[in-house]
C-alpha cells in the first residue's frame, strides 16, 4: 500500500482523483497546493487522437510564451562569419563552428538549445547519435535551422518551447514555474493549448486532444474541463 506524504495527504484536500476544472481554476488549485524546496515547473500533458505509425499526424511545432519558462536557456549556435559575431553579441552561450562541433563530439553537453546554420548541418549530422536522444538536434521545423541566427537566438531568449508528439501520442512541455502569478501561467498555457489546437491533422476525426492535465513537478495533476 503507497503510503502518502503530509504534504501529498493536504494537496489531496484539495485535488482529488478526478478533479475536473477550466483552466483558470485548474492554475488555482494548483498555487494553493502545498510547496516544495524548489520552484516547480508547471506543465501541461497532453493526450491527443492521433495515430503516431502515420506520418501525415505528425504532430510538431513551436509556441513563443508570452510570459517566457522561467528557466535560463544556455544556447549554442553552429556558424561562421557574420552570424558568429551576431549570435556572441546577442549572449548566445556557446558560438562555433567545426572546433565546437567537436568539442560536442567529445562529450560537451552544456546547453539546452542548438542553432545552426544550414551549411553547417553537413557536419552536424555526425552528431544525430548524441544530440538527436536528447532533444537538442537542430531541426527547421523548429525554426533551429535558419539563416536568420539572430531571429532565432532572440525567439529563444523570448520564450520560444519546442513542442512533439511521443509514441503514445502524448505531448508534455513546461508553461512557466510555481512562482509566476497566475495570470502568466494562464495565458501561457492558453498559448500552448492554442498552437497545439491548431495543429490537428486534416485526417483526424471527432476531438482531436483527448484529454489534457496540468500538474506540477511534485504535485497532483488537474483535469482540464476543454
């Protein structure tokens, strides 16, 4: 038998199994559960009526959060020349092109977010293997491969997420932290519901989100009513 924490006992009293509410309320409930040592992400869990084996529902994009993560993005970007000296100016972490490439294929992993330029994708894709598993290759569907270095970078910085559907067809991404007031968590989240919305595939009939839950790193989830 799971023998529950006081702290999961009283965020219980609160949210129970089932608990079913519009998103506004579903925010509330969760700011009002009892906190932990650390800023919680607060996310968003999607499950969508897509078949994942077809290719034509694909589901995958990207939203800009009006009220940004939260979270301090490291970013590196893969270029030469003129967007090199863009991207150091603009803060970017880690600028290179094949010297970093190689640093990446030796074991550095200090960034959440790649950049790259299209004629450096040649030689990135010798890095497929150790960046793909981990989210951190550079795709143009994520607007991760581009010519415009400083728009991405600037996106980025802004709030820009990256957002996939997985092989059971679920979605999870981080709207913001516990300590944003919840205003910000709201309309981030109406963001993201908003993209994803308006991604669904022309062959998919009826509801195309199943259902869809807000939770915190530590916490309970909230169903929300859609």
């Amino acid at each position: 038998m799971v023998k529950l924490s006081k702290r999961m006992k009283e965020a219980e009293k609160l949210i129970t199994e089932g608990t079913t509410a519009p998103l506004k309320e579903a925010v509330a409930l969760l700011l009002k559960s009892p906190k932990v040592k650390f800023d919680e992400t607060i996310e968003l869990h999607f499950n969508l009526n897509i078949d994942v084996k077809n290719t034509d529902q694909n589901v995958r994009g990207t939203v800009v959060l009006p009220h940004g993560t939260g979270k301090t993005i490291r970013i590196a970007v893969i270029c030469k020349g003129a967007p090199a000296q863009k991207a150091k100016e603009l803060g970017a972490d880690h600028v290179g092109a094949e010297e970093l490439i190689e640093k990446i294929s030796k074991g550095f992993l200090d960034f959440d977010c790649m950049i790259a330029a299209p004629d450096m994708m040649r030689e990135l894709s010798k890095l497929g293997k150790i960046l793909g598993p981990r989210g951190l290759m550079p795709s143009p569907k994520a607007g991760t491969v581009t010519l415009d270095v400083e728009r991405a970078i600037k996106e980025v910085k802004a709030g820009k997420v990256e957002f996939k559907a997985d092989k059971q067809a679920g979605i999870h991404i981080g709207i913001g932290k516990r300590s944003f007031a919840e205003l910000k968590l709201t309309e981030n989240a109406n963001c993201v519901i908003e993209a994803i919305t308006h991604m669904k595939p022309a062959s998919v009939k009826g509801n195309f989100i199943k259902s869809l839950y807000l939770a915190s790193t530590m916490g309970p989830g909230v169903r929300i009513a859609l």
